[in-house]
C-alpha cells in the first residue's frame, strides 16, 4: 500500500487535500460494496491481515 500526504502536507496544499477525500470516497464505497456480498466482509478482513502480516513493521 502506498503512503499518502501527511496531515501537515495535507493543509497547506488545498489540491491534495481534494484528493485525499476523494480517494477516502472511493475506497469507503468500494468497502461498502463489497460487504454487501455475501460473506465478503470476512474475506475484507482476511485481505487485510494477510497484507498486515506483511509489512515489515508488523
């Protein structure tokens, strides 16, 4: 996953703020849409710890 802008960058630059919500508008309704189906929001879930146990942070 890549990183996106920081808070700060986010404030002083009206454009990638713009951006930002509307990325957050896109993947909020693709979660939406996929957990309409049945038993994806188990399968969201196991996507997302599958991708967690990845990062070298974890």
């Amino acid at each position: 996953m890549e990183r996106g802008p920081t808070g700060e960058e986010l404030t002083k630059d009206s454009a990638l703020n713009k951006v930002a919500v509307e990325k957050l508008f896109e993947l909020l309704d693709e979660f939406l849409q996929r957990r309409a189906e049945h038993g994806d929001v188990a399968k969201i879930f196991d996507e997302y710890w599958r991708w967690r146990r990845e990062q070298p942070w974890s």
